[in-house]
C-alpha cells in the first residue's frame, strides 16, 4: 500500500479525536498503511522493568494511526492540502496544490 506521507513531514490530523492536531510524522509503516505522528493518538502503556534496575510503570507513548486520518499541512497557507508535483528538467518535487508552496 503507498502512503502519500513521508517521515519528517507535518501532518494535520482529519478525523477522530485528535481532529485539528498538528504534529511531525515519526514513523511510517506502509505495509499497514499507518503512520506515527508526534504528540498525537497519546495512549498509556504499561512498562515492565527490564534491566531490573530499569523503572517501570506507566508511560505515556505515540500509538499507531492510519494515514487515511491525516492530511499534509501547508506552512505558507496555513491549510491542510494535497501534494501536486512540480517538475523542473528531471527534478520532481511536491508542492501545496493549493498556494504552490514547496512542502
């Protein structure tokens, strides 16, 4: 499956309950079809002490969400925006469909 996302992008969250968060994409898993994006989809974890000297508890960590809920976000424009490619010679980049921004 092909993600229209990439690492180190910023992304705005669609749909769900983090609807409206803006956060840099960590981690992309194709093969899922997921994507981890910082500081949203927050769910608590429970760590067991390994090495036994290690703390355990419960943190806090990133969980996995689908990339169909996230949309590339426009710096420039301030808008969340598709990527169009913009060809000069043999270079291919992708810029904001809607202001013409390089993203």
């Amino acid at each position: 499956m092909k993600v229209h996302v990439k690492t180190n992008d910023t992304v705005i969250v669609i749909s769900g309950d983090d609807k409206g968060k803006k956060g840099k994409v960590l981690e992309v898993s194709p093969k899922e079809g997921k994507v981890i994006v910082e500081g949203v989809n927050i769910v608590k974890k429970h760590v067991k002490p390994r090495p036994p000297q290690e703390a355990g508890g419960i943190v806090e960590a990133e969980a996995p969400m689908y990339a169909s809920k996230v949309q590339l976000y426009c710096n420039k424009c301030g808008k969340a925006t598709r990527a169009a490619a913009k060809i000069d010679g043999d270079k291919k980049t992708r810029v904001c469909a809607k202001c013409g921004a390089a993203l």
